[in-house]
C-alpha cells in the first residue's frame, strides 16, 4: 500500500484490459448497456436509474444464480462524457448518508488504434480494500471488464 502526499493510504484496487475498438464505441456500450457486461455472469443486473451527471442517482440491483439480491444505491460523482464516470455508495441521491464501501471509478483512454479500459474501487478503510479483495475482486472485475471486451469487439452474443 502506497501513502498519497497528503498521509492517506491508497485503499484502491484495479483492473485493466485492452479493447480493440474505438473509445467513443466502448463508451457508448459502457453506459447504455451494462446489462451485458457489468457483473460476471451468471449474476445479472438491472438498472434502476442512471442519472449521467455529477450528484446523479446511481442505482442498479445485482441479481445471482442462487437468488441473491444486492441493491447498489449511489450518486455520480463525476461524468466525463467519453473519458470516465465515479460512483460512490456513500451518499444516496437524496443526498443521505450511507454506508459507505468503495468509490468506483470506470475509465477510458485512446491506446493506439483501440481503449484502454481501466476499472478501480478505492475504499474507505483498509478492512473495506481487504475485504473487497477477498470477495474476488481482481477475478470477478476483470471478468466484467473482459465481457465489455468481447462486447466492444463484437464477439458477445
């Protein structure tokens, strides 16, 4: 764990991926269908409300094989249209606190002809990191960020 100038631990995790597609593609299938790639399948999400704006509603419901449900409520903290979207659990759109786990952070740079697609969650605590860590984070978002792969590259179906 790395220290940031101002003395806080950097409780962040990652994943990344190449995508042979073009930015604005990859962007476009990362906000408008995350029903295709953003949880491992056979879990399944549904989106309540994407509201694409700073203070936004951000708000879907994970759905497992073994009828789990998680309901993911949140806000936007940041929109970039092309580039990046921030989430955070810790305040809902109502602007109530929560309980907080992880602010995540999706974004995407031109590389070459193609994306380089990078996924992060950073953490309140280091018990949080450690935890999300353990529940499989590097596998289980770098399966997400593979099916946002083969769906850029046009081999989803």
């Amino acid at each position: 764990m790395t220290e940031h100038p101002n003395n806080i631990p950097d409780q962040e995790l990652s994943v990344e991926i190449f995508i042979d597609a073009a930015p604005d593609h990859v962007w476009t299938l990362m906000t408008q269908r995350q029903v295709d790639w953003w949880c491992p399948k056979p879990w399944r999400i549904e989106v309540v409300e994407q509201d694409w704006r700073a203070g936004g509603r951000a708000a879907i419901t994970m759905f497992g094989p073994d009828g789990e449900t998680n309901p993911i409520e949140g806000i936007f903290l940041e929109v970039v249209p092309g580039c990046r979207f921030v989430t955070t659990d810790a305040i809902t759109a109502d602007m109530r606190p929560a309980a907080p786990f992880m602010i995540g952070i999706w974004e995407i740079t031109p590389e070459g002809s193609g994306t380089r697609y990078r996924a992060s969650a950073r953490h309140w605590t280091a018990e949080a990191m450690a935890q999300h860590r353990d529940m499989g984070f590097e596998a289980g978002w770098m399966v997400c960020a593979q099916q946002l792969k083969a769906l850029a590259e046009g081999s989803a179906t």
